[in-house]
C-alpha cells in the first residue's frame, strides 16, 4: 500500500471512528426520548470518556439534557430511579452545561442551553424546596443559590426573583449559616422587602453576637416599615434588655402617635414602666391601653399586679414606723391598695376563669384580707 492510500486509510478510519462516537450521543437523545434514561447514560457516558466526543460541545449538553430531564420526569412522578439517575444530579446538568459553554467555541449550543437555565433554575427550587421540607437546611441553601446563580447568568440576563432570595435566606437561618443568611437578609432589608425579612436579620445578627447591628436593624426598620407593630415591639424588648428603658418609652410614644388606636403602645409601656417600678405611671398607661381595648383580661391582670406591688411596698414601710396612728395610716393606705388589685384581678378572672398566675395572686390577697370564703373558692379551683 503506497505512502499515500494509508494516510486516506487512517482519515477514513478516523473520520468513522468520530462519526460513530457522534452516533452515540445521537442515540443517547433518541433513548432520552422514549424515556430510557440508564441506556441514555451509559452511551453518553461512553462518549463523554471518547478522546474525540469529549472535545464535543453537544456531548456535555447531551448529558446535561439527560440529567435535567430524568430528574424533571422523576420529580413529577415521585420516582427516585429517576431523580437518583446520578449523583447530585442537577448540580451533574449543571457542570455539563457549564463544560459545554467552554468548549462551544462558535456558540451554536449556548441558545440551547439558555433555554434550559430557565427550567433548571426553576427544578433547583423545586430541589430547594423539598430539601427544606426534610430540613435538610445546608442542602437547599446549595439548592436556592444555584438556583440564584442561574437566574443572574448572562444567558438569561433576568430581573432578581427576590422572593428566591427570601427563601435562599430562610434556608441559610433555619440552618444557623448566620453568615449566609444576614448576607442575603441584608439585601432584602435594603429593599425594604418585609418587616418578617428585617426582623430575621436582626436575630441572625443577635445569633452571630452582633447585638450592635441588630439593634441599628430595628431603629433603621421603624421608619422604613412605618412604624410596624413587631417591629416595635421587637425594638422595646432589645431596649429594655439592654438596660435602655427610657429610649423604649420614647420609642413607644412614638409609635402611638403613629397608631393612636393600637392599645398594645400603652400596654407595652405600662409593662415597661412596671418594670422600672414606676407604678402610678404603669397605671395611668395601662388605664389608657383598657380604654381601647374594654376585654382584654391582661390589661386588668397588670394593673392588679402594679396595685399589689404598691401595696407591699407601703405594707414595708409602714413595718419601720414607730408612731401608732402613722403605722395606722400606712396599713389602711396598703389595705385599700390590695383591695383595688383584688378588683383588678377578679375583673381578669371573670374573663379568663383559668389563667393561673391571675388566680393565684387572688388567693395570696384573699388570705391577706382575710376574705376566707373567696380564699376557700380560689382553693378549690386552683387544685
């Protein structure tokens, strides 16, 4: 054989040899097709391991195709077979597409594989989703950011879904990932998104130990979600837990004047002020909160509380008195105090026959006025 019919030999031969490794990948879509994913595999796996098809764009879009597609057929249908057809399956889709895009020099697959970021986006929430579900946090954290990355490539070049920005940083809290999710809460909160979204990062911040930030969170939230009622409330908690009472009246005042109608201001401020034992000041502001709101037994309860306490505090004092008739005075004057807690605190019981802590301070008053019928009643249901 001359010099010259065995280089037309080797072509040839060269030439059917990448002919037939392209015919796999072909019969690999058409398997892909009918639905018989394992063939599929094993022929695009033989291809994609070919010296010459593995250079060949179609041949990583193929499997990608492949994976995305089972997986999709498996989800819909609940059949495991198919969403386990490989391991880690859509991040599999995605590395071949991403592996395909490099070697598609002249760009004739990337159309193709735009059109399925939009989908593969879309089944890594779905992925995203169901792993939350099994709280598997850490698996659909990877699930939602994929599903971001996708979103945000160039080939789809679409607006950020920031409700999957919202889930993404669910899935990062509900796994303690506190870096994850005030990276992704911080965005969100930027956007003013949701009171839910700022109160979230505040916790991630309180959780990571930076309760500098979380507090600027609040205060900067106030005026962002117009005074939102949690968001209040949240702010007066880290207030007072931090020894800043003062700042929650302001801040509770604030909001009243936002809300004028909301009776959970003047409630909250009366339990503020009770707490800095600033008792006439608790009532006025409790009296304030019962005006709007005639049936809430809590009022009733609390204003019971702060009218006992008055009364210890004087039934105290007059023990360190050493004239008779000041000594008098005093126990009178903590007498009519207990008497009008007792009124407070039956009013709450007539609403609420079983709140504990209401009925029990009922019976420490009935035993010290001495009222051995009420006390003997109060007995009875308490056991």
């Amino acid at each position: 054989m001359s010099q010259r019919s065995l280089l037309i030999a080797v072509l040839l031969f060269t030439v059917f040899s990448a002919s037939a490794q392209k015919s796999r990948v072909l019969s690999a879509v058409q398997l892909m097709e009918s639905e018989k994913y394992e063939d599929a595999k094993e022929l695009i796996e033989l291809a994609a391991k070919h010296k010459r098809t593995a250079e060949w764009p179609r041949t990583w879009y193929t499997r990608g195709l492949l994976c995305q597609t089972a997986f999709e057929k498996g989800f819909e249908k609940s059949e495991k077979k198919k969403i386990n057809l490989y391991p880690n399956q859509l991040y599999v889709a995605y590395s071949s597409y991403q592996k395909a895009l490099r070697l598609d020099k002249r760009e004739k697959i990337k159309p193709l594989i735009a059109q399925q970021y939009y989908t593969l986006s879309n089944d890594f929430q779905k992925l995203g989703g169901r792993l939350y579900k099994l709280k598997d946090f850490e698996g659909a954290t990877k699930a939602f950011e994929h599903a971001l990355i996708l979103s945000k490539s160039q080939l789809i070049s679409a607006e950020t879904d920031v409700n999957l920005v919202y889930n993404t940083a669910m899935s990062a809290y509900a796994g303690q990932d506190w870096e994850k999710a005030i990276s992704y809460l911080e965005g969100l909160n930027q956007d003013a998104y949701s009171p839910n979204a700022a109160l979230l990062l505040y916790r991630a911040h309180i959780a990571a130990g930076d309760s500098l930030a979380a507090g600027e969170v609040l205060y900067e939230g106030l005026s962002a979600y117009n005074y939102d009622t949690v968001m209040v409330l949240q702010f007066v908690d880290h207030l007072v837990r931090e020894e800043r009472s003062a700042e929650a009246l302001d801040i509770l005042d604030t909001a009243l004047i936002h809300r004028p109608g909301a009776y959970v201001y003047p409630w909250t401020k009366g339990l503020v002020l009770q707490g800095m034992e600033r008792y006439q000041e608790a009532i006025l502001s409790f009296e304030r909160a019962l005006a709007i709101a005639p049936m809430e037994e809590t009022i009733y309860y609390h204003l019971g509380v702060c009218y006992y306490n008055m009364g210890v505090k004087k039934s105290d004092e007059a023990l360190r008195i050493r004239q008779n008739a000041a000594y008098r005075e005093a126990r009178e004057e903590a007498r009519s105090l207990f008497e009008k807690s007792v009124q407070y605190l039956e009013n709450a019981h007539q609403i609420n026959l079983y709140h504990r802590p209401t009925n029990t301070l009922l019976l420490q008053l009935y035993h010290r006025l001495q009222l051995k019928d009420k006390q003997a009643e109060m007995e009875r249901l308490l056991r």
